[in-house]
C-alpha cells in the first residue's frame, strides 16, 4: 500500500476512494473498505482510503479532548492488511473544514487524487454543510465527474457496530468485545519507563508503559491477560493497570505488564500490548504477602488463557 501525506503524487492512477476518520478500524469500517476493494476490483482500478492526521473535531474545537482508539500509525497498518492500494492521510485544517461537500469532491478527491467513484458510509456526511446528504453528494459527484456510491450498512446483532461502541466497551474493560468489534486485539504501545520496581522484589518484575499517544483510550482499571509484542517476538503477559493501592504509591495512573518466561533489561525501549480478557479488578490487599499469593493465582490463570 502506498501512503500519501497531503500532496498527491501527480502519476497516481485512477482509483475507487471511501473518506473519513476511521477511529479503530472497526468491523464496519472493514465491511465498507471492502465495498471499495469490490468495486476497484470490478472496474480493474485502484482502491484508496482517505483520512486525517488528526480527528476533525479537534481540529474545528480544539479545546476538546477526543479519545482515541487508533493513532494514525495503527490506522494505516491497518489498512494496509486490508489490501487498500493507496492511504491519502490529509491534515485536517481550518481551511479544509471550511470547504463545501462539492468542492472538496471536485478540487482534493477527483482533481488530486483522481477519484473516478466514491463509495460513502450510509450515514456519513462531509463538507461545511453538514446537513447534506446521499442524494446532495450524488448530485455534486454527477457534476464533477465522480460516481457516488452509497455503502450497506453492518449490523451485528441488530446493531451497527461504532467507533463510540468500542470506546465504551474498553472503558468498561470489556476487551473480549471489544476486539470483536475490531476484528484484533485492542492494543496501546509506549516505551518501557522507570517505575517503582517493587514488583521485582516479590517475584514480579515489570515493565513500566508509557503510551505514546496522550489521547489513546486505556482499558478500565483492573488486571489483563495480554499479548506483548517485542522486537517480533510474542510473550505472554500479565498487565495491571491502576494505581497500585496495596504499595500506596499515589493516584498516578500506572500501566504496568509482567512478561512470563523473560529476563532481559528493555528500559527504554518499545512494547505493543494486546488485550486479551479482562481477569480482575485491583485490589487493596492487606499485605505484601496477600497481594504475592493473588498474583500467583492470576499467573496461573493467564498461563491457562494464552499457553494452554
């Protein structure tokens, strides 16, 4: 897959493009992306997606803190695994904001990035007019040269699976759902940070996650059985994300994953966590003691879920 930032290349091919932000990639998006590859395959061109650096409403109320599911590093991974030929990633401004729906068909998606059909969301809307619809696009598209098309929906369960579904599946800890929703595990990378490295002295060293992303979603409290990713390799883990009330440590926020079968110093570096079922909430035991003998229990128990 090709990814492009901003300018287009000017001997891109003619392609089939769907737009918006994309937050996860959810089964849904999928479900629309493959509508594009459908078409593209049909009509023996390209298939492309397009989204933004940043969420737009960041960008229009920049006071607001959005959430988010992906960084844009994630997404494109993404899509890449999705067979898209091309990514056009555009930093969403003030002046792109401002744009009409059709001069943003006519002058960014046909006259740079030569869109030939655009394949929408059901329910999407684009451009400074919001309250424009399918069949408004429809007509703009007819007037500059692109064929619009209208996506099917995909319900599970009765339900359209959302980007706002996911988030408030992970702030409940419900990660089981959650990456069904996303078709993968749901997964936060940072560097390894010094911590307190109390864990060491019980039999639990750990490492201390620092997420990259200042906005990407954390899981509810609580402790994870999880996959971790390390210079391509895999390890089983176990992750406790909370504030560690047993060692009374303070009300920061710490993310912290003990890695079964592995002894290397990783200060520094990078690890990507994926999230695999919630085990428990954390707890306040009333001694060391007390908290060594629960993770025992809770190692047992990951070692069931991911190695058995």
């Amino acid at each position: 897959m090709e990814i492009i930032y901003n300018t287009p290349n000017k001997d891109l091919s003619p392609c089939v493009l769907t737009i918006g932000f994309f937050d996860g990639v959810h089964l849904g998006h999928q479900h629309l992306i493959n509508q594009v590859k459908e078409t593209a395959k049909s009509l023996n061109i390209k298939s492309g997606i397009v989204t933004f650096s940043k969420p737009p409403k960041q960008v229009i109320h920049p006071e607001m803190k959005v959430p988010l599911l992906n960084t844009v590093t994630e997404k494109s991974d993404r899509f890449d695994d999705l067979g898209l030929d091309y990514c056009f990633i555009i930093d969403f401004t003030p002046e792109i904001a401002n744009l009409t729906a059709k001069a943003f068909l006519q002058d960014v998606l046909v006259k740079q990035f030569h869109a030939q059909h655009l394949v929408i969301g059901y329910d999407h809307r684009f451009g400074k007019n919001r309250l424009e619809g399918f069949e408004d696009y429809q007509q703009y598209g007819q007037e500059v040269g692109l064929d619009v098309i209208r996506a099917t929906a995909f319900i599970h369960e009765g339900e359209a699976i959302s980007s706002t579904r996911v988030r408030k599946l992970l702030h409940e800890g419900k990660v089981e759902e959650a990456s069904f929703c996303l078709g993968v595990p749901y997964r936060i990378t940072g560097k390894v940070a010094n911590g307190f490295k109390q864990g060491r002295l019980i039999g639990f060293p750990t490492a201390n996650i620092k997420v990259e992303e200042k906005n990407k979603i954390i899981p509810k409290k609580g402790v994870y059985a999880v996959w971790t990713h390390y210079k391509g390799n895999v390890y089983a883990g176990m992750l406790n994300i909370g504030i560690r009330p047993t060692f009374d440590n303070g009300k920061a926020l710490s993310i912290e994953v003990h890695l079964l079968n592995f002894n290397k110093d990783i200060y520094g570096e990078t690890l990507s966590i994926d999230f695999i079922k919630r085990l428990r909430d954390e707890e306040h035991f009333g001694s060391i003691e007390l908290l060594t003998a629960q993770l025992h229990k809770d190692k047992e128990i990951v070692k069931n879920i991911l190695l058995s």
